[in-house]
C-alpha cells in the first residue's frame, strides 16, 4: 500500500506542474518555474494521497465510487486554484477561468493516455504511471504551443470586460472539469469508467470549442462596435480640435489690424523697444493659443494605430482643460508595436495619467515624445517634479507622494510589462524633471 501511495504521489507531481504549466499558458504569463516546481510539490503532499485512498476504496467506502470521484476531483481542483492565485495570478476572476480550464485540458489529456495503458486502474503500477505521465508531458507540450497560438489569454481579457461573459467563461470552466463525472453520476449504464470518461471528455471538448466560438463571436461583436465609438471620439476630438484653431485664428485676425496700427505708431516714433516687446508678445500670444493645438494635431498624424491617437487625443484634450500646458513630439511614424493592443493603452495611461496628478497643482507642464526607430518603439513623458521621490519605492503597491489610497498606477504597470521579454520600462529624474520611459523590442519598420 505505501509503495503504490509513493509511485501514485510521485506520479501526481508532474499532473501538478502540468495544471499550473497550463494555466500559465492559457494566462499569458512566463512560467515561474522555481515557485512552479515548490508549489506543485506541496499540493501534491497534501492532495494525492487522498485521492489515491479514495480511489482505491479505503476511505468513504459508502460513497459510490462516481460520486467519491467526482468529489476528489473537485477538491484537487479547489487545491490547484488557490495555488496558481498565490503563485501565477492573483486575480480571482483570472484564476478561476484559467485555472478550471488548465484542469479540464489536463484531466482529458491525462484521460487519453489510458487508451495507451494496459492495466488502467492499476494507480500504483509503476510501468502503468510512467508511460501515462511521459504521454501527458508530451501532449502538454504540443497543448501549450496551441494555447499560445491562438492567444487564449486574450480571450480571458475579453471576457473580464464584462461581468456576463467573466461569470459565463468561469462557469463553463467549472462544469467542464466536472462534466463527465456529472453525466455518469446520473447515467444509468455501467461502461468502463475511465474509457468513458474519455470519450464523453472528448465530445465536451468539441462542445466546449463550439460554444467558445459563439461566445468569442459576441465578445469581438461589443469590441468591434466599442472600436467604431473609440474611432468618432478620435474623429470628434480631431474635429473640435480644428475648430478651436479655427476659433482663435478668428479672434487673432480680429485683432491683428489693432496690433499692426500700434506698430505702425511705435515704427514712426522710433519706439524699438516697445515694438519689440510688442513682437514678443504677439508672439507668445499665438503660440500659446494656435500654435501648441497646431503643433499637436500635425504631430498626431504620425501614429498610425488608431486606438493608440484616440488613447492620446483624449489624454491631451483633458490636459487642455486643465490648462495644463502640453508638447508632443511624434519623431517617426509608429505603425505597429509587438505588445497586446490593451496591454499599450493600459500603460500608456497609467504613465500620462501619473504625469496629469503630478502637475495638476503645481501647474506645470508635460512633455510627451514618441518614437519608432531601431526596431523599438519608444514613449517617453516627463513632467516637473516639487518634492523628493524614493526611487526604491516608487513601483511598491500602495507607495504614492499623494497620501494613502494610491500608489497602484505604477505596480500595474510595471505588473504588466514583465509579462514581456521584449519590454523594458524606466524611471529617473534629471534637471528637475520626472521621467517616465517604456521601450518596446521588435518595431519593423
């Protein structure tokens, strides 16, 4: 009995590490394989050897074997998904919809392997074990490469932007990973237990793809039309941003004949300094008034991603009417960025965002450059800074030079750009000024 619980235990390990490996996958995060490896190793402790009891009838001998299978499960389940919160997301939502699916890809693909067993209920077989844990090793290796493929945590971002389909997804993962024991609960054939566990895992899955295309469908649906309004706010801002030119070069040609009779006097009198202090006036005049809005709107023109420009008009125009004196400078045109479209906005908020808070009493101004050259797009804002800032601080959870309650723009951020190998973000201070700088690897020009 101890020898088949230790081969059962050693066995389950690697089922472990293929939960949590797949959970990542699905996610879209790097695999923390030290914390991996130590996490699956005490859940395995705890959880195996149970199961295995359970399984082989010494515990809850008076529970039919379907139901005591179909709890077991369910508590490994339970076990998995407070690991991969603790360890690899520690996000509920995100958790329970990756983290039942991972189970539910496994638990099928463990399943399969039986085809290739010859004793299949024999858990404490060690020949039995191997050739089962080496299949699903493989399989899950090729699983996780399509998991990458079709960009599956885009689909749990998708789904976290409205409750509805956040709470459907997670269902559906719930039910999937204890489905096919649901069924034959309340079958009333005796078949073979684990090959019909197999076959009915494999028509959910077919089931379950069908059902997610449907649900995908509804969801790029919303984002197509959110696309389209993102797109009249641009066009709308564009266009009130014309008409305010147009605005203060009306009131600038108004007064220009003014301007230019009282030159006139000053040039006859030989008043050079007034007339010069006259010129310099008009013209920090129109560059305050015309020129910054003119400046901005050519600048815009140079980036070609339409969601990033609306992102950035909307961020300006309210600037403006905080009076909030801004420059942006666009040096080359930025086409495409090898970072999730969401994942950019995300922080190209969060860092314009920072910028607005720091200057909003001081008012001082903000300075934003964006760039694409050298393979890698480049965004960088800074601002004035009045105060000291820990530099060893600034990215902690809950640090802020604005009191309690704040402190999470920058921990997001940074949480957000180590999911990528090919992003590299910044902070430092010079000359009086904040810096805020994200670089994004592998630009085509």
């Amino acid at each position: 009995m101890i020898y088949a619980i230790m081969v059962y235990t050693a066995a389950s390990y690697f089922t472990e590490v293929v939960i949590h490996y797949l959970s990542c996958r699905i996610l879209g995060r790097r695999v923390p394989w030290p914390k991996l490896l130590l996490a699956a190793l005490i859940l395995d402790l705890l959880v195996s050897p149970m199961v295995y009891l359970g399984a082989a009838g010494q515990i809850f001998t008076f529970i039919p074997i379907t139901i005591l299978s179909y709890f077991l499960d369910m508590t490994a389940l339970l076990f998995n998904l407070i690991s991969i919160y603790l360890v690899i997301e520690r996000n509920i939502a995100k958790t329970a919809i990756a983290g039942t699916f991972a189970y539910f890809i496994y638990y099928q693909t463990y399943l399969i392997t039986f085809f290739f067993i010859p004793k299949q209920y024999a858990l404490g077989s060690l020949e039995n074990q191997c050739i089962s844990i080496t299949l699903l090793i493989i399989f899950t290796y090729f699983i996780g490469k399509i998991i990458t493929k079709i960009d599956a945590c885009s689909f749990i971002e998708r789904c976290l932007k409205k409750k509805r389909y956040c709470v459907m997804a997670a269902l559906i993962g719930f039910l999937l990973s204890g489905s096919p024991h649901i069924l034959l609960i309340f079958s009333i054939l005796h078949l073979d237990y684990n090959n019909t566990l197999a076959v009915v895992g494999l028509g959910l899955l077919f089931l379950s793809a069908a059902f997610f295309r449907y649900l995908t469908k509804n969801i790029i649906h919303d984002e197509n039309e959110k696309a389209q309004q993102s797109i009249i706010a641009q066009q709308t801002a564009y266009i009130q941003n014309l008409e305010e030119i147009q605005k203060d070069v009306r009131l600038y040609r108004h007064d220009f004949k003014n301007m230019m009779s009282g030159m006139y006097l000053d040039i006859k009198e030989g008043k050079t300094e007034a007339l010069e202090r006259y010129m310099h006036n008009m013209l920090d005049e129109f560059d305050q008034s015309i020129g910054a809005k003119i400046q901005s709107a050519n600048q815009m023109m140079n980036i070609e991603i339409i969601e990033l420009k609306s992102l950035l008009m909307t961020k300006i125009s309210q600037m403006h009417a905080l009076n909030i004196p801004c420059h942006v400078e666009v040096l080359y045109p930025v086409r495409s960025c090898h970072m999730k479209l969401q994942d950019l906005l995300r922080c190209v908020g969060i860092l314009t965002d920072n910028a607005i808070e720091a200057v909003k009493e001081t008012r001082g101004d903000i300075d934003i450059i964006l760039t694409a050259q050298n393979h890698q797009v480049v965004f960088l804002i800074s601002n004035p800074i009045s105060g000291e800032i820990d530099m060893n601080r600034i990215s902690q959870k809950g640090y802020s030079t604005k009191g309690k309650g704040r402190g999470l723009g920058l921990y997001s951020y940074q949480e957000i750009t180590q999911q990528y190998q090919n992003v590299s973000c910044a902070v430092f201070c010079k000359s009086g000024r904040f810096y805020q700088e994200i670089r994004i690897g592998g630009y085509d020009s």
